[in-house]
C-alpha cells in the first residue's frame, strides 16, 4: 500500500479482482470502504480490469498495475491510478487516473499521480514517466502540469496528447 497526505493506494490484487468482477458490494467488503453510486469512473471499464488481470498473472508485475484510491478521511473510494505495466527496456512507464464526478477538483488525482511518480523514480531503471491524456479533459492536464510533467508532441485535433516527466524534474531523483 503506498500512502500520501489524505490517500491510501491499494494495489489491485487478485482478490480485489475478483471482488470488481463480483460488483461495488463485494469490492468495498474487500477494500473495508464505501463505494460511491457513481462507481466505476470513467475511462475504467472491463477492458481495464482484463488488461489489469493479465498484469497479476505475472508477479514481475506486482507494484506496477492498478490502485484504488482510498480517501482516508471518509473512508471511501474516490478513483482509481497507476501503471500500464512494469517499465520498458529503456526505463519508460506509463500512468493513468481516473476520479469518480463527486471527488474531482479536490486535488486527489494531483496527489495520486505524485506519488505514482516518486514510487515508479524509486526504480532506479525508471527514467521518465508518461502518461496520454485528451487535448479537451483540460483539469488532465492541470494534473499533469501540476505534476511536473511536460507535454512532448504536438497539439493534434483529435486523439491523447502525450506527457512526460523525466527523472530529476521537481526533486525526483
């Protein structure tokens, strides 16, 4: 479990796995929170839990896959975060998030993807950490510039536009 100042990030596990497949009820027994009605985010569907299955089977993986983010105050789940697999051969890894409605603009996905970066620059094979979001999510892209990542291609009409942040921006190391 990584922590920062108002989250916990519970890694997705197999049991919490099966928990999602089984719905909201047996995923919050699972994580011990509540699940808002407004489960799952967007941008998190089945898909996701496929491609996130397919990361557990392999323990390289393990650290490397799906958070649930849990607000510690409530507590409740507010979104979820984290890696599209374990780094590349060149020391690249990828990072997504997504916030239910009722939790956005509260600064949790800005405190998720920071600590997602410090814990990926704790690899030291980790060099730069991406992430692809849409040219109209504009709050996305606070939180990546907010983050300290940069974009690095061009403005394209349509299609995710690409972040970076590589390692030794904002204090990583």
């Amino acid at each position: 479990m990584l922590s920062s100042s108002r989250l916990n990030l519970a890694p997705m596990t197999p049991a919490l796995l099966v928990a999602e497949h089984e719905g909201p009820a047996a995923l919050a027994a699972a994580l011990g929170v509540a699940i808002p009605n407004s489960w799952p985010p967007e941008l998190y569907d089945g898909d996701d839990l496929r491609r996130f299955g397919d990361l557990l089977a392999n323990p390289l993986n393990a650290g490397w896959g799906l958070y649930y983010l849990l607000e510690r105050a409530s507590p409740q789940l507010v979104g979820v975060a984290g890696y599209a697999g374990r780094p590349t051969a060149d020391g690249v890894v990828e990072l997504g998030y997504s916030i239910l409605p009722p939790y956005r603009r509260n600064g949790f996905a800005t405190e998720a993807v920071s600590k997602l970066v410090e814990h990926a620059f704790c690899e030291p094979t980790v060099r730069c950490v991406a992430a692809e979001t849409f040219p109209e999510l504009l709050p996305s892209i606070g939180v990546l510039v907010k983050s300290g990542f940069r974009q690095v291609d061009s403005r394209k009409a349509h299609g995710p536009l690409r972040y970076e942040r590589r390692r030794g921006r904002m204090g990583a190391t």
